[in-house]
C-alpha cells in the first residue's frame, strides 16, 4: 500500500487511479450515499447551475448529470488529478473547472441553485466548514440547496470508538489482508476532521440555511438538505 502523501491534493492525485473501487472499499453506504443526492431535490426545484465543491472524479456531478443532463456545472477541486478525470468524463458537458482549495475559491453571490459535497467537507476542520457553509449559503440563490453525503461524528466523541470498529469490519470485509484499512487510518489521522451532526446542524442554522432535511442516515453516514430561504 502506498504512502500517505504530504497534502490532501497530492494524497488525492494518488487516490484518483481506482477511485470508485477504493471508496466502496472504504466507505460504508458509499453507493447509497451517492445514489440519494437526487433524492434530496424536490421534482419542482429548477436547476439551472449547480456547484460540485470537492467533485473528486465527478461522481456525484454525473449522478446529477442522469437527470439534469443540461445544467450548468461548476467543479472545485485542489486535485489537478481528480480534475482531469472530470474534463474526461463530461466532455460534451456544460462545465467550468476550477483548481483550488475551498478557502481559496471565490464564491459568486446569489449564483447557484444547488451546491453539494460528498465525502469532501470532513477535510475540513470546524472552524474551515462553519466559513464555508456561510460562503456557501450567499453563493446560492433565495430557495437554493445545500446537499452534503458525508461521515458526521466528532473524533472526541463518545460513540467514535464503536464507529471504528464498525468501519473496520466493513473494510476488512472488502480487504481481508488488512493493508488498506492500514493506510485508512493513516490516512484519516493526517487528513480528515469529521464533526458531529448536532454542530453541522448548528453551523448551517447559523450561515443562514432556514431547514436542514435528514435524507438518510445510517450510523453516522448522513446525507443532508439545507435549505436557503
Ligand atoms: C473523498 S473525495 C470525494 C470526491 C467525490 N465528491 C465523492 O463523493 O466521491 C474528496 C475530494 O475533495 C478534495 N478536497 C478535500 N479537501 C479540499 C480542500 N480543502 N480544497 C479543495 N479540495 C479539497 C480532494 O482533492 C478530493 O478530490
């Protein structure tokens, strides 16, 4: 297994070669946490340009794609990587790529009728995600969404010991071996910073957001609707 890199760009241009089998290995629900990102918009919600913040390979785009196939799409990724497979994949596509940590993008004003996020916010620590669902929130126009699909628990948190033991059965079960889930949690202790539900809840209620939906959750695998007013 490979080392972990020395950023999460690098770490990322090294995890793009067999991403989707990789995450499956890795995350638990991953599929079904991809697959509810459509659940989380209502049939009425006009979807005109949506933001990808951290689109990795652009799984979660070409699962928006299946349905709002016209659509404007505008992908944030640090990885040169992941943005290459992006340009691949949506070649006929209306996209704009943009190279760039979160902190550094900047958000246009009242732009977006969609913004979400898999599995990328939980590299950003508190303080990181509590500015960034503000940016986020002025970023979208009056009735927009916010839709993330992510780990939410805190790593001080009582229940994160029983956490770990249950995403160490599910990876074991995929990588029996035992190296994979190794480097996960190397890989977790060098870059991720998962928090809680109760203070996503809160920061999302802070930056603005009127309603945050639970649309599925299993454990602390969550896949979450805020709402702008
Ligand atoms: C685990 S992948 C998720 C990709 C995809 N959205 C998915 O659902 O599978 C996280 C992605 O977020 C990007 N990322 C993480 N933190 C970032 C940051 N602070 N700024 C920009 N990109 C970041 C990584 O480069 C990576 O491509």
């Amino acid at each position: 297994m490979r080392l972990i890199q020395e950023n999460i760009s690098s770490e990322f241009d090294a995890f793009s070669k067999n991403y989707k089998k990789d995450m499956i290995a890795v995350v638990p629900h991953y599929e079904v946490l991809l697959e509810v990102f459509l659940d989380a918009i209502p049939h009425d919600h006009l979807v005109e340009h949506v933001l990808d913040i951290g689109c990795g390979n652009g799984i979660v785009t070409d699962r928006l794609m299946s349905k709002y196939g016209e659509s404007k799409y505008t992908l944030v990724d640090a990885s040169a990587e992941m943005l290459a497979l992006c340009r691949q994949r949506f070649l006929d596509r209306r996209v704009d790529y943009v190279q760039s940590y979160f902190s550094e993008f900047n958000f246009p004003i009242a732009t977006y009728d969609l913004a979400v996020a898999g599995f990328s916010l939980h590299h950003c620590d508190g303080e990181e995600k509590q500015l960034l669902f503000k940016k986020i929130h002025t970023a979208l126009k009056p009735g927009g969404l916010f839709v993330i699909s992510d780990l939410f628990i805190n790593k001080s948190d009582e229940d994160h010991p029983a956490l770990l033991k249950e995403w160490e059965a599910h990876v074991m079960n995929h990588n029996p071996g035992g190296n994979k889930w190794a480097w996960l949690m190397e890989h977790y202790a060098a870059f991720d910073r998962p928090d809680n539900l109760e203070n996503q809840r809160t920061w999302l209620t802070k930056a603005g957001f009127s309603e945050v939906k639970i649309i599925w959750k299993k454990g602390h695998w969550i896949n979450l609707c805020a709402v702008k007013a």
